[in-house]
C-alpha cells in the first residue's frame, strides 16, 4: 500500500490536531501524582477532548486477534507495563513510572503522542532511562529528513540503545497516521549490530519524503525485551518485569527538514 503524501495544508491541519493532543498531554502529565487513579487520568481525557471539539481516538478501538474494544480514552501503563495499559482503579504510587498515551481526531484528522511522567523519589537508574530514552529521540528525529532511509534511523537509534545496555522493545511500532490512526508504513525501532541496515529487510524499508507523517515512538527498557499479553488482551508485561520508558511524537518530512507535530520538547542528555 502507497504512503500517503500530504500537502501544506493538510500537514497544517495535522499540526493542529497534533498541538491539541499535546496541551491534553500536558495537563495529564500535571495531574499525574502518586495517589491519583488511572480512571481519574482517563476521565481528565475524555473531558479535554471534549473541550477541544475532538474526538477520541482509543476509546473503542478494535484491536487485532479479536480483541475486545479498548475502554478508555488514554493508555496508562506502569513500571513493567510497557504499554496499552487499560484505566482503571489502580493507583499511580511515589516512584512509579507511568506512561501515557493520548490518540484524538480533530476536524477529521488524527494526532497521537505518548509521554513518560517519572513518579518521585524515582530510582536513579529509572530516571537515567528516561533521560537517554529523551536523547535517543531526540537524535532519531534529527535524522528524519528527506532523502534518508528509514533503515538509517533504526540503525543509529538501535546501534546507541545497545552500547548503552538497553533494549528497544521491538513488537510495537511507530507508523504512519492522517485520516487513520494507522497508516503505511510501518515505522519500527530495534536493537541492531552495525551495518544491519537497521535489521530491516528492503522491501520493509521506505525513503523518508516530504509529505509523509508519521509516529515515532521508542520503548525502552532494562531487560530481555521479552513481552506478553497480559489477561485483559491489551496491556503488554515485561516478561522478566523490567520498568519500561515510553514516548512518542509525530513529526511531518517537509521539504528542507521536518517538523513536530506534538510540541512536547525532547531534551538531550
């Protein structure tokens, strides 16, 4: 299937569903403290969607495998859970690290961005994920420019991952995203060797082009990797119960360079 090449205009259009789910992002990350439920984060959700004359994008969603619908309007997932963590009545304890993941539509058009909120007194190793996580990421959109192959992002992402003794976790991808959630291509990270062509095959590696936008969206994590589905069908364990870090954003080729489409700021380290 072709990737989708979108105007000016509609990349505007998509930058400003993109500035909206970063403002809701914004008040979850400030409402994010130990002793809130992961309930109250989704209902603060449902509430700044609301307001922001948009839609959510989670909330019903049919997953693969038949899954049931996803309940909630936001993902929320803590410690080993590395993501698609279903709101409920648990609760968000000082040292935790939570996730969260926000999907909305906004005048027909779909923004989708996840945070990492680091719950104090955090572990000094935990904190040092997430600062490099936010470094990794910041490099990767660095390379997202016309003319590079995806490969060669995976490659210089994953090659630093593991010099470093972390583990991307491989099964969930970045990808494409418009009028859909989902759109071509597929946008994985990976550990890799040198000179791997990022792990990737070529037939599943695509040149980055202007017009395209997609998510990138790196989990990290101290540990094997290793993942299952735990018993609701939708939130993914660490199988060796490793704390993972999760961000993503959204970023649009343009011609010269790219540009953020979820204003979150990522710092180096």
């Amino acid at each position: 299937m072709p990737i989708p090449l979108r105007s000016p205009e509609e990349i505007d259009a998509l930058a400003r569903a993109g500035e909206a789910c970063a403002a809701i992002l914004d008040r979850l990350v400030e409402a994010c403290v130990p002793g809130i439920m992961t309930a109250e984060l989704d209902a603060i959700a449902s509430e700044q969607i609301r307001r922001a004359g948009a839609t959510p994008l989670f909330l019903n969603y049919n997953g693969p495998g038949g899954r049931k619908p996803f309940p909630g309007c936001v993902c929320v997932s803590i410690n080993d859970e590395l993501v698609h963590g279903i709101p409920g009545e648990r609760l968000i304890r000082s040292g935790d690290v939570v996730s969260i993941d926000l999907g909305l539509r906004l005048d027909g058009w779909c923004a989708d961005a996840a945070r990492t909120v680091l719950m104090p007194p955090i572990a000094d190793e935990h904190a040092a994920m997430h600062t490099h996580l936010l470094s990794m990421l910041a490099h990767a959109t660095s390379l997202m420019v016309p003319g590079v192959a995806w490969s060669e992002v995976v490659q210089a992402v994953g090659e630093i991952a593991g010099a470093r003794g972390y583990t991307l976790i491989e099964p969930y991808a970045g990808h494409g995203i418009g009028r859909s959630l989902h759109e071509p291509p597929r946008a994985p990270l990976r550990n890799t060797p040198a000179a791997s062509r990022g792990g990737l095959s070529p037939a599943d590696d695509f040149v980055l082009r202007p017009g395209m936008v997609l998510t990138i969206e790196p989990i990290l994590v101290r540990g094997t990797g290793s993942t299952r589905l735990a018993s609701d069908g939708w939130t993914v364990l660490a199988t060796d119960r490793a704390i993972g870090c999760h961000e993503e954003r959204m970023v649009a080729i343009v011609r010269g360079g790219s540009r953020m489409l979820t204003a979150a700021p990522i710092r180096s380290a």
